[in-house]
C-alpha cells in the first residue's frame, strides 16, 4: 500500500534521505537501554532547509515525528513508539558544519555533529567540548537531554556551555538564536527552551558552544573509601585545597567494579575492594614546570588520610586511562550480569549517603533478589542505581520495574529533596514521575509554549504539559 507521505518525503529528501524497509530501520527503532518500537519511516534531511521541509510535511499529514541523534539516551526518548504511525527524524545526515573561532572561543557545528567529531576537530587547536562522557552522542541530542557528563563538576552541563541554537518549530519555523556572544542581555534567551526539553519544543539543527582550552596535564588517582561519608569528606577536603584544578570526583561502589571485573580483564587497584572507590581528577592547562599536580594530589591525600580515622583505606595514583577505562566499563559490565533497571538520581551532596542506604534498606527488606550497585557522580550529587537482577529470573518484570520504582523515586524526591532525573532528561521511560513531580503550574507554562511552538502537537515522545 503506498503511503503519500513517504512519497512526499521521498520527492523532498531524496532516496538517501529516506529509509521505509523494516530491516534498514531497525536500527533507528531500537534505543540503548529503553525505547523499543515501530516507525513509519526515517527521515534523513542533510540541511536546516530539509529539517524544514521534512516537519511541514509531518504537520500536513498529521504525523508524529521523534527527532533522533547518535541514540545513546537513557530514558527511551529517541525512539518511535509501537504505534507504526511516527516518524523519527535521524539528524545523522546534518553533520558537516564545525566552524571555529578560535580568538572567540566559540565554535558552530550542526546538530548531527558527533561529541568526538567535535573533539576532533578543535584538537589541532588547543580546544576540546569539556561536557565528556561515555557515550558519543550528536551536539543535538546534547542540547535536547541537557548532557552532565563526569567533569559537570569544573565545566558544567551543556546548558551552562550554549551560547545560541538553530531549531525548526513543528510546523516547520526555522528559528535562528545563533548568538555567538558571552555576554548579551537583550530579552528573552530563548535556547534555554530547548535545552533538556526532550525535543517536545523544536529540533535543533545548530548550536553555537563555548569551547575550553585543552588541559595539558591530568592526574589521577583512586582512593578507597570505607563509606560515604568517607567520600563526602574527601570530596569537601579535596574542594577545599585544590577546588581550582580539581575537575572530576567519580564514585564506584564495590558491587559496580566487582561487575566491571566479572567481564574485563582489568587491572585491580586494591587487592580487595573497598566499600567506595573514589576517582580523583586534578588537571590545568599550565606545565608541570609550574605547577606539579601529582605532587600535590599525593601529599594532599596523605594529609588527609592521615585526619579520617582509617576512613580513607588506600589510595593509588596512577594512570587516568585505567582509571577512566574502570568507570566506563560499568554500564555495559552490569548489562552483561542481567537485567538492568536504571536510575539517574540527584540529591544534595550531604544526603548521598543516607539515601544510598535507605535504597540498600528498602531492597534487603523487600527485594533482597535485587542487586543495588552504585556509582557515578557524587561530586555533583549524582548517583546511577543501577538494580540487576538475573535475566528471566523475575516472572513479571514490569511489575517488579513499577514497584521499584514507586518506592525509590518518592525517596529521592520527597525524603531527600533530589530529583528523579539527574542528567539523562525526561523520557517514556520516567514520564510517569514527570507527571507525578512536576509541579502544575510548570505544566501549564509548558502547554502554552508546547502550543506555540508545536501547534499540531507532533513533536517528541513525551508530555511536559
Ligand atoms: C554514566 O554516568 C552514564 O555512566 C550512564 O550516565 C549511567 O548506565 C547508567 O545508568
Ligand atoms: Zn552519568
């Protein structure tokens, strides 16, 4: 049966531009983690033009559209949904702009430009895009989930690094706010509405960021930490002597290295595991000549282990490549054990710890099946839960993943003040608690600009209203 608006888009985008066979979209149809379903086609504009043309044919067809990056998100919002009605729009093809201006500090690039294409380019010049993670998402999807990433605790999310979007409106409005300035107070900042909004507002076709020179000395070590508090108190002595060139405090709990150990044949830093296993980062653009940072993370470790009553047990510095390799091998070690339910989680720094143990309370009292492995970013009071339980172990799985989270999301949010998604955006996968959380005037001020800007409502995998 021919479907017109393929046809359509087809005229419009070219052969390369759209995908319709089921085995080639299967790709485009699967998430990471979460996200499985069907699309009606794949839309591949190569310009903002095509984005353009491809949402006003949506728009006339009354067709849903999911805009899709390198889809590597974590809460299932790049993905159709099973319906077979949705169109996701791959920004894979709008990839060739990184225009630098080095004595500005700022660089162009189009939204389906990939993190380490990025960094590839401003190597040669002494830059790099510091919101650094795991994963190699496209500069769109970064702007969509509002990246954190691990060195968030020097260099800030990517809000805090956008100076200006392009994006184009559900009816197929391109809207430039390309602003390449620091400073510019003129009104309404408007790419704040598509920063960590999912896509419901509008694609993003560019972004102007501000980009940092490159470090040219790093140093790491792992300290072992007998509990959390243990960690707080590194955290606070370490912020306290070296703050200005401290740039990333990563935590791994004993159950998620144990994992990592299970599948990789990595080299052990401590003959046993401690209860947390903290990783350090000092790093400065200035020489070693001036200022030896491995010096001094050695004797500011010691000097602190020696005021924490045995609470610091070991600490090793060595290569950041090790180091690094241990805590980026966590995810898909834990994907390897079982069956992973994922929990992206803030509180405030101080209350890290207890909330940790009222999750450890809560699955020992109810779930002891479950496994709670922790890690992540507690120098942003950031933790990932990731709970693991033994693939086809549990006869309802979606049961379980209800109950789970019902009972651990009120605990972060209301008994801790944090919130229920730290770092990897709103999603089918936690809209539920969107609209649990979200406070209703929030919401009304969320369907006044979803109707302006998206007038049929087509656009993205969730409600903010
Ligand atoms: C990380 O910090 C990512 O490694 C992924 O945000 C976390 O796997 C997860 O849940
Ligand atoms: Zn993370």
């Amino acid at each position: 049966m021919s479907d017109r608006l393929i046809e359509a888009l087809r005229q419009t985008l070219g052969d390369r531009g759209v995908i319709d066979a089921p085995s080639d979209r299967a790709r485009y149809e699967q998430g990471w983690r979460y996200g499985e379903g069907v699309a009606r086609c794949v839309a591949r504009p190569a310009s903002t033009a095509e984005v353009a043309a491809t949402l006003r044919l949506c728009a006339e067809h009354g067709a849903r559209v999911v805009a899709q990056g390198a889809n590597t998100g974590l809460v299932a919002a790049s993905t159709p949904d099973r319906s077979g009605a949705m169109v996701v729009l791959s920004l894979e093809r709008l990839n060739r702009t990184i225009e630098l201006d080095a004595a500005a500090r700022t660089v162009l690039v189009d939204g389906g430009v990939l993190l380490s294409q990025l960094n590839e380019a401003l190597l040669p010049h002494g830059f790099w895009f510091p919101v650094d993670l795991g994963a190699d998402p496209q500069i769109g999807g970064m702007v969509a989930t509002n990246t954190g990433g691990t060195r968030l605790l020097k260099y800030g999310d990517v809000r805090h690094n956008l100076l200006g979007v392009e994006v184009v409106l559900g009816d197929g409005t391109v809207v430039s706010m390309l602003n390449r300035l620091r400073k510019n107070n003129t009104g309404l900042d408007g790419k704040h509405l598509f920063i960590g909004t999912t896509g419901v507002f509008g694609v993003v076709t560019r972004a102007v960021l501000q980009v940092a020179p490159r470090p040219t000395q790093r140093t790491t070590a792992l300290v072992a930490c007998r509990n959390g508090e243990a960690v707080l108190g590194l955290l606070q002595a370490l912020e306290r002597d070296l703050g200005d060139v401290l740039s990333a405090f990563e935590v791994m709990g004993q159950k998620a290295l144990e994992a990592v150990f299970r599948h990789h044949d990595l080299r052990r830093p401590f003959a046993e595991l401690p209860a947390y296993s903290a990783l350090v980062e000092l790093s400065s653009t200035l020489p070693s000549s001036a200022l030896a940072l491995d010096a001094l993370l050695e004797e500011r470790l010691g000097a602190h282990a020696e005021t924490t009553d045995d609470a610091i047990e070991d600490a090793v510095l060595g290569s950041g490549e090790d180091f690094w390799a241990l805590r980026h091998h966590i995810t898909e070690s834990l994907r390897s054990d079982g069956d992973v339910l994922a929990f992206d989680i803030s509180v405030p720094r101080s209350r890290l710890p207890a909330f940790t143990r009222d999750v450890a309370a809560l699955l020992a009292r109810d779930h002891p099946n479950v496994t709670l492995t922790d890690y992540g970013h507690w120098g942003d009071g950031g933790t990932h839960l990731n709970l693991v339980w033994p693939k086809g172990a549990v006869a309802d799985r979606q049961a379980l993943v209800t109950t789970l989270q019902d009972a651990i999301y009120p605990l972060a949010v209301e008994r801790h003040g944090g919130s229920y998604s730290a770092e990897h955006g709103v999603g089918p996968h936690n809209q539920r608690f969107y609209d649990r959380f979200a406070d209703p005037a929030v919401k009304r001020l969320c369907r006044a600009l979803a109707e302006c800007c998206d007038p049929g409502r087509l656009l993205g995998t969730v409600r903010l209203d």
